[in-house]
C-alpha cells in the first residue's frame, strides 16, 4: 500500500509541475499578445489549471496517509509543520485561481491580470519551497 501511494504521489508531483510550467507559457504568450488569448488557448489552459488541481488535491489525499504511515506529523518537527502550511498555501490559492477562471470565462467578472500574474508567481514560489522542504524532512 506504501509503495503503491507514493507512486501516485510521485506522478501527481509530476502532473502538476508538467500543468504548471505549460499554463505559465501560455499565460506569458498570451500577456505578450496584448489580448484575450484565442479560444483554443483558453480552453488548453483551463484544462491545465484543473489537471494541476487535480493533482494538488491527489497529492494531498496520498501525502497524508504517507505521512500517518512514516511518522512525519510526529517525528517531522517544525520543517514538516511549515511545508504543510506551504502546501495548504498552495492548495488554497490554486483552488482560487481557477474558481476565479471560471468566473471570468462565464463574464461574472473582468479579468484581473496583475492579480493572476501575483497569484501564478506565489504558487511557483510556493512550489519549490514545498518541495525543498519535503526533500530536507524526508531525506
């Protein structure tokens, strides 16, 4: 079961990096452009901001079984406490960014650029800063 849950915990790492890295291109060509990106551009990066979501929440329901079952929530100290709180970071602003997708694509609200452009850059850095966290505890 251990192996099995940190295979899919591996692969989800993976799933939402590949999501991540291919939504931050097209969101930088699209800014580049001046305008709405075209409608087959919106609908790959809605795409890719659910895969990615959907890879947050997986990693979440494998993390905290690994974690039950390697001891981390006691043996992993203050670290582990901190790269929780980074991940619930980022499970929490990525859960809002494509709530907030979905409301400008239905036209409830206009888009905010500098605001999704703010948020994209704190997940990434929040990103890599669960990760050299969970590689520091986990070593």
């Amino acid at each position: 079961m251990f192996e099995a849950l940190k295979a899919v915990h591996l692969l989800c790492l993976l799933l939402g990096g590949a999501a991540s890295l291919g939504n931050a291109v097209l969101f930088k060509r699209v800014m580049a452009s001046g305008g709405p990106p075209p409608p087959m551009v919106a609908d790959a990066m809605g795409v890719l901001g659910r895969m990615g979501l959907g890879a947050i929440v997986v990693l979440w329901l494998t993390g905290v079984p690994l974690a039950v079952m390697t001891g981390a929530f006691v043996a992993g100290g203050p670290l582990f406490s901190l790269k929780m709180l980074v991940a619930g970071v980022v499970l929490g602003v990525v859960s809002y960014m494509t709530w907030l997708r979905g409301q400008i694509v239905a036209g409830k609200r206009p888009p905010n650029m500098a605001l999704i452009s703010r948020m994209a850059l704190v997940v990434r850095w929040a990103v890599v800063l669960a990760i050299i966290l969970a590689v520091i505890v986990f070593k």
